[in-house]
C-alpha cells in the first residue's frame, strides 16, 4: 500500500464489494472522498454507484466521516476499517478523507 500505513490490524473476514452497496458521507466535509471512489468504481464495474449524505454507515457499504476522528491523525491522516459488513473511512479533515480514498482505490 502507498503510502505505507504507520499501523495495520489484520482481523478475520473481509467485505465484498456487491452492487447493492451504498457509498455515503456523513457530512458535506467526506463527498470529496465519496465521489472519487464512486467515480473510480464507474469506470471499472459500469454501475451507478450513487454518493449520499447519511450521518449512518449503512450496512453493506463504504462510509466517510470525520465524526469521531482522532485529530492525532493530523490534517491527511485518516483510519480504514473493513469488516464484512462495510468499510468505514474517518479523518479529522476533508484532505484526510481524501487520501484515505486514495489508498483504499489502489
């Protein structure tokens, strides 16, 4: 992964990403974040892949947030958590959200 995480936690299972899925943000602060992925998961799965605005991570889904962040993370810091039932990306900024797309597109 680039760039290189300062930590990472493997755990059991994974999420598959299913055309069912639902990307949201949890503020206006995450679209940045939501809208490049849904434009990256366009052009490879032809789907519509349609952003919200949801203060909840739905279930099956990828979520953006800075509610909750660690502003330890610094200004482009963020977190990424996958389980089975979805993908949550948190920053304390909307730069952090950003990159955490990045590196979850790679």
């Amino acid at each position: 992964m680039i760039p290189k995480p300062e930590s990472l936690s493997l755990l059991d299972g994974r999420f598959v990403l299913s055309e069912s899925a639902r990307i949201t943000c949890g503020e206006p602060d995450g679209r940045k974040g939501a809208e490049g992925l849904a434009r990256w998961l366009r052009r490879w799965t032809e789907l519509a892949w349609p952003t919200t605005l949801d203060e909840r991570p739905s279930q099956c889904g990828i979520h953006f947030s800075t509610k909750g962040a660690d502003p330890e993370l610094g200004a482009e810091g963020y977190e990424l958590l996958v389980t089975p039932t979805g993908v949550v990306v948190r920053a304390p900024t909307e730069a952090g959200l950003f990159y955490g797309c990045l590196l979850y597109t790679s």
